[in-house]
C-alpha cells in the first residue's frame, strides 16, 4: 500500500568551504626534525615575516589561529628536545611557526552531508504556537572519505514547515579532555571482547589499582616496556591497551560557538577513519532528568568500535566504547526512557536482522532477542533501524531500512508493543519511502538512509540521506500511518 509523504523543499549539500585546521605530520616523524631544524635556522626577521603572512591568510578562517598553532607546537615538542633543543628557549613567534608547519586545512564536508537525525533542541524557548527547536546531526565527509559529526539548528512551524539557522562562517574543533577514570575489570573485559589474550595483558593491568587515570595507565604501560623485552605479540597487545584507552575522551566547546560551528573531527585512534551514523536520543530518565546519548560506529580502517556520546548541553560530550557479548556491530539506537527499569537498545547484530537488547547498565549489553527478519523482496538482504523509536499511543514506533535487489536501500516502519517491546505488532509491506530519480543519483546510488526522526504536530518528520551525498526532508502524516500499517 502506497503511503502519502510530503518531501519537503530543503537540501543539506556538501559545502568544501567549512575546513578546520587539524595537526598534520608530514611524511612521518623522522622528516620533522629537518622540517623544525630549517625553521630554526631562519633569520629573525624573515622568521617574523613568514609567521605573518600565514596569519594573515587563515586568521580570518579560524577562529584564535594562533591558540591551534601553540596546541600542534606542543604535539612536536619531543621532537625538538631529542634533537637537543629546549623548547622553553624558544620564542612565542617561533613556537607559533612551527605549530603553523604541522597544521593543514581539511574540508570536513567536501565530499558528502548525509545520514540525519534530529531530536528536541534543549532550548525551547522564545517559539511560537505549536513551533519546536530541533537539532539535526548529519555525518560530514571530506578528504579520504573520513567522517566527522556537524549540527544545524532549525525550527519546526505549526504548519510542519522546516526552517534552518544558515551555518556559521567558522568551524570549532573541540578542547579535548584525556583525563579518565577507568575500572580495571570492565577495561580488561573489553580486551577480552577484542580478543586480546589475558595472560599478555597482566604486564600492564597488574599494576593498576581497581579505578586508574589515564596517566596512570601511560605510566604502567612504560614501565613494561621498561622491564620486558617485549616480543612482536607483546608490542600489539600494548596498542591494543592504548587502543582502547585512548577511545575514552571528553571534548567540550567555547560558549561563542553557535551550533553549526562545532564539529566532532575524529580523535581516538578507535575512530581515525570516521564518526559514523550517530543516532541521537532525548533519553529521560525516571527522575525527569533529560540526557541526550548518540550511538555511532568508531572505524579505525580495519576494525569498527561502537561507542556513546553522552551531552546535555551539546557543548561538553563525554565518549566511551559501549561493551557487551553483543555490542559487536553497526547500527545501535538507544530507547528514549527504561522500560521495566531497564535501558532498551535495538541492535543488528549479526548485520542481517533487527534485534533488542536490555541492560541495567547503559555501557553493558548481554541480553539480545531476535525482534526481525527479512520479511518482504525490498529488504531481503538485511533490514536495520533508522534510529531510535518513538513513543505513541499505539506502540513503538521504529522508522527501519531495507534492502532489495540491487543494493537498494529503502526506508519503512515497524510498530512495537508499547509494554513488550519484543513484540513486533505492525509493519509495513511496501517501503515508505523508495529513492526517486533524483535521490538516486550520488556517492553511493540507490541510498536513502536516516539515522532518526521526530514526531510533531501529528507527523512523522523524517530527516535521510539522498545517495550518501546529500540531505533532505520528508514528512507523512501518523493518522496515515497508523491506518496502513499492516499487523505483523
């Protein structure tokens, strides 16, 4: 049965002038001294000279140039103290110069804007009559095809109509926040997961007190280099560690960063390929309190890492892996409150059918039911959610992809007990939303993909992805919905 969707009149498309500035290092560390050992030896004035003309060609696109430039000289000190130079000696201009030497521009959305999902903006106030301030996340893609997390800020009128903040003129990366406190058994559990061997990692771990720091951790792991002549399993086992580690961070904004300024560019080594398809959430909790989580894969080139973003504010987000028997695969997406006291997760586990999971424990999953299979030819191949459910009068109502002959992705719904979210009550036998000529056409053909929607006003608004290129809107109307879906 056809359904009625409205595609609204809005694209999101990449735009290559939105570059940040990140650290670069140029062929590897063993070219760098050369490159700080040149730097060095310039004349003062021509020292002098060069710093200004850089400032004056990128001073104007980013914001405090000058504060990135002091962050990459302190990513290369060690560099210069082993070849015998005190950094403390050296020059504010000079440090400046250096740091100006391992720093690139990178256009984070050059290639692609795609995969939404929009959720409740925290501010709701100064609207009008039935308006709602919504953020939207998108996954942006630039060079090498890494992907990064970028927001915009818009409001939904009485009349569903769709209206989007335009973009500020300069992109923030993050502070970024290492300081952690680990427990040692959850930590080694994981490993365990990774399939790291146990009896390699007590060089390490048996040092460590049952809570540690980073630092701590850094410091341990020294001291086995130290006292180990470590063979080539035991140096992997020590990345491995650090691996891990290293993907527990916390990041944070400057106040005067208007949302779409602020971009999540990868930073753990767990994600240096790519932030992808996070699924946000307003998750409240039983006391009233308001969290929003993200669910997003962590790709590192050869392994994929799911993790949680955690925020209230969508200045300060703290990031950890999610652990757990089955928090092995792509495409999680978080419950908006517990059911039985219990955190509700849906899943793709075995990257062909939808599953749910429970948990007491946010970051921990072991208990996982089967909820779905393939059931119709547009979605054969394997069937996925597309962000978190929603609660109406109805039951669950979990916007899902399919795909069918020719790769092509699909979007439908299915309906969940409102009680028993096991309890698959509806679905729809046709897509909801199929890839029209337009929408066809890009990156990857055949693609609309979302990674979560918003009820309002009596509709389903539906951000997705038009052939992981670009962005738009769609939105259908929930009596609709409600009087086609088919009972399962």
């Amino acid at each position: 049965m056809v359904f009625k969707v409205t595609r609204k009149n809005i694209r999101f498309c990449p735009d290559s002038k939105r570059v940040i500035a990140r650290f670069f290092m140029p062929g590897g560390e063993e070219r760098a001294p050369n490159i700080i050992r040149n730097i060095l030896a310039l004349p003062e004035q021509e020292a002098r000279f060069t710093l200004n003309q850089v400032l004056t060609n990128f001073s104007q696109r980013h914001r405090n140039i000058s504060r990135i430039f002091e962050n990459h000289f302190g990513n290369v000190k060690h560099i210069i103290e082993q070849i015998g130079i005190d950094p403390q000696e050296l020059s504010v201009a000079i440090k400046m110069l250096i740091g100006a030497y391992f720093t690139m521009e990178y256009s984070i959305e050059s290639a692609a804007f795609f995969n939404p999902s929009i959720v409740e903006d925290p501010d709701q106030t100064a609207l009008g009559e039935d308006e709602k301030r919504v953020i939207v996340s998108f996954r942006a893609t630039g060079e090498g095809h890494i992907s990064s997390l970028v927001f915009r800020s818009g409001i939904i009128d009485k009349d569903n109509n769709l209206t989007f903040k335009e973009p500020g003129d300069l992109v923030d990366i993050p502070e970024t926040v290492t300081r952690h406190v680990y427990n040692k058994q959850t930590f080694i559990e994981k490993l365990q997961e990774m399939g790291v061997q146990e009896d390699l990692t007590g060089m390490v771990m048996e040092h460590l007190n049952d809570q540690f720091v980073y630092g701590e951790l850094q410091g341990s792991i020294a001291r086995a280099i130290e006292e180990n002549n470590l063979d080539p399993l035991q140096i992997k086992v020590i990345k491995d560690i650090n691996w891990l580690a290293n993907s527990h961070y916390e990041i944070y904004f400057s106040l005067d960063t208007a949302i779409s300024e602020r971009v999540i560019y990868p930073i753990s080594y767990s994600e240096i390929n790519g932030i992808e398809d996070a699924r946000f959430v307003r998750f409240i909790d039983d006391d009233g309190s308001v969290t929003y989580y993200a669910t997003y894969t962590a790709y590192s080139g050869f392994a994929i890492m799911p993790k949680l973003i955690e925020t209230t504010d969508f200045y300060r987000f703290k990031v950890l892996p999610i652990h757990g028997d089955y928090a092995q695969n792509k495409g999680m997406a978080l419950f908006p409150r517990r059911i039985y006291n219990k955190y509700a997760m849906l899943a793709r586990i075995d990257g062909v059918n939808n599953y749910i999971m429970f948990s007491e424990d946010i970051h921990f999953w072991r208990d996982v039911h089967k909820l779905q299979e393939p059931q119709f030819p547009w979605q054969f191949i394997q069937i996925g959610n597309c962000g978190s459910p929603l609660e109406t009068e109805h039951g669950w109502l979990l916007l899902t992809h399919g795909v069918g002959p020719m790769r092509r992705y699909c979007l439908g719904l299915t309906l969940l007990d409102r009680d028993d979210p096991t309890r698959v009550i509806g679905q729809t036998r046709e897509p909801l939303l199929a890839p029209n000529d337009e929408e066809r056409e890009g990156y990857v053909p055949n693609v609309v993909y979302s990674c979560g929607a918003i009820i309002h006003n009596d509709e389903l608004i539906i951000p997705y992805a038009m052939a992981d290129s670009s962005s738009t809107f769609a939105a259908v109307s929930l009596e609709e919905i409600f009087r086609k879906i088919k009972p399962y």
